[in-house]
C-alpha cells in the first residue's frame, strides 16, 4: 500500500509500515507541502494538528483509507469523506485511557498544591504549614461526556471514593441504567455544572460543543470547584475562566488543550499559580502509542489483503466510521 504518514507515530510501527508498505513521510508538512505528497498514496494516517480538508483529499484520486490515530474527528471533512464513499478508521481505544489517568493526575495536582509546593520548595520556601489542599474521597466528579475517556475516569473516581455524576448528549433510560449499575448517576448538563466539585470535559469538538464552556456556564459552577479540559481548545472560553479565576469563584483548572496550541502560542491563564497547563499531552504514554501503532499496521495489512473490516472482525479499539 502506498502510504501517507502525516503525523509522528510510534517508531517501532512506522519501521514495520516501511518494511512493508511504501510510505512517504508528511510530518510536519505545510498544507502546500501535504498537498503534493498525497497525490498517489492510497492510505493517510494522521492523528491531531493537522488539517486534512477536501482540497487535501480531493489531490489523491487514489485515496481509500484513512486512519485516526486516535479518537477526534474535527480536523476531517467528514462531509467530503462520506460523499466520496472513502473508509475511515479510528483508533480511540489506548489513547483514552492515557487522557484518563492525566485528568486523574491533574486533579491530584490541583487538590493538593503539587506544582505551587515543588515551585516554592525549589525556591528555598518551606510552605508545609502555607498550603492547604483536599481529598478527593466524597468529592463530586462531573464528567461532560460519559464516552471512551469520560467513563474510564469515571471509574477512577468510584475506586478513590468519588461520587460520580456525568451527562451525554443523547441520554435515555437505558442509558441510565447501565451507567447506574456502574456506580455513575447520568443527569443533565446544567445540573453537572452546579453540582460538581471537579468537572472534567471529555466532548469531542463539533457544532454542539464549540464554546460549550463560557461565562453564563461557569457562573452555574460550585465556588471552591475545579475545571478540567481533556477534551480540545475551543469548548472551553479561556478569557471567561480566566476571568472567574482570577475572581477566587473557582479554585483551579488544569488543561491539556487550548484554544491556540503549537509553539509561540501563551495561554491567558499562564500567569495564574492555580492552574495546570500541559501541551495536548493526553493520549502521549509510550504504551499507548505502541499500541496505537500495532492497530495501525493491523487495519493496513487487513486492507492491502483485502480484508475488510466488517461488523463482525473490527478488533477491539477500532472503530470505522
């Protein structure tokens, strides 16, 4: 298969693809660049923090496959794909239990100081007695989007002693009831909102989400909560968080994605001490991107022999759109 690698991914499974595909490199490209590399590849593999857009597609009249690998959808044209009849295939599965132990890290760095106490301590203040932080057994988490990511945390939380609430965007009673033998209360948005002491976004970006999280919705959350964003810059108005934090109503926020992400971008919440900001970080552990590769050469193999996959062999993991 002739192969079009347009973001980093594990080197063990990129030096399986070149054993046995032929594939070209693209990481880092310009649009310009991308546009001229695609022409003859009938498979792209891409992961976030690139574009792939109709005027992309449309150079490579041999186009058949493309993989996500990972989970978010909002940098494809999904409307061009699908009108094309070209095969997508994602892989959510690694990579979400990598972006749920970060949102559980971070709410231990929040809860108690971590980064505030390693800063003061590296700068000669012995602050035992200055900080003060809180468990999180009996603390409310409120999961915005109870998917892949959102129910692995959630899970978490039920194993330190949280109490667990979450919401979906098509809830219904089944729903409900199976989240209800886990353990997790599945209630509305705007009670999520008030009610949590962590609230954790976990929503794909799309038209129903974009600014999902502004000003009229932090105003419902709890004083003394915290925010964190696992989910993509863009759901979150950092200028409206910015502005509650520095307010005292919330206590913190962490976030791993942000509206303007790459080299030269600071953040609006950079100067405030009670805030964790990490670099889209989520899904980039060593094992799930092992893993993510080994899925990778699996459906590209699975494809070049023909062998597509159908309702009844889509490995577990791999989800075809």
């Amino acid at each position: 298969m002739k192969i079009l690698l347009a973001s980093q991914i594990d080197s063990e499974a990129l030096q399986t693809l070149q054993q046995r595909h032929d594939v070209t490199s693209g990481i880092g490209a310009k649009d310009e660049k991308l546009a001229e590399l695609i022409r003859d590849r009938e498979v792209l593999v891409f992961r976030s923090g690139v574009d792939i857009t109709s005027a992309l597609m449309r150079r490579a009249p041999g186009l058949r496959l493309l993989i996500r690998a990972g989970s978010g959808l909002d940098n494809i044209d999904l409307e061009y794909l699908r009108a094309n009849g070209l095969e997508l295939v994602r892989i959510p599965g690694p990579g979400a239990r990598a972006v749920a132990e970060l949102a559980f890290g971070m709410m231990l760095a929040l809860s108690r100081q971590i980064l505030v106490a390693d800063r003061l301590l590296r700068q000669g203040t012995w602050a035992k007695h200055q900080l003060t932080g809180h468990l999180l057994e009996n603390k409310r988490l409120g999961i915005v989007g109870l998917g892949n990511i959102g129910t692995l945390l959630g899970g978490m939380g039920l194993a330190w002693g949280m109490q667990v609430m979450g919401c979906v965007e098509h809830p219904s009673e089944q729903r409900a009831a199976d989240f209800r033998k886990q353990g997790v209360q599945l209630t509305d948005f705007h009670t999520v909102l008030s009610n949590a002491d962590y609230l954790c976004i976990c929503v794909p970006l799309k038209s129903t989400t974009s600014n999902l999280i502004g000003a009229a919705e932090l105003a419902l959350m709890k004083p003394g909560s915290y925010l964190l964003n696992m989910a993509r810059g863009g759901i979150v108005d950092e200028d409206a968080l910015s502005l509650v934090l520095l307010e005292g109503k919330l206590a913190g926020a962490a976030l791993d994605v942000h509206q303007a992400e790459g080299d030269n971008n600071v953040s609006p919440l950079a100067d405030l001490p009670n805030v964790v900001l990490t670099p889209h970080i989520g899904a980039m552990t060593i094992d799930s991107q092992r893993e993510i590769g080994r899925r990778i050469i699996a459906i590209v193999d699975d494809f070049a022999s023909g062998a597509r996959n159908t309702p009844d062999n889509i490995p577990e993991g791999i989800q075809t759109l």
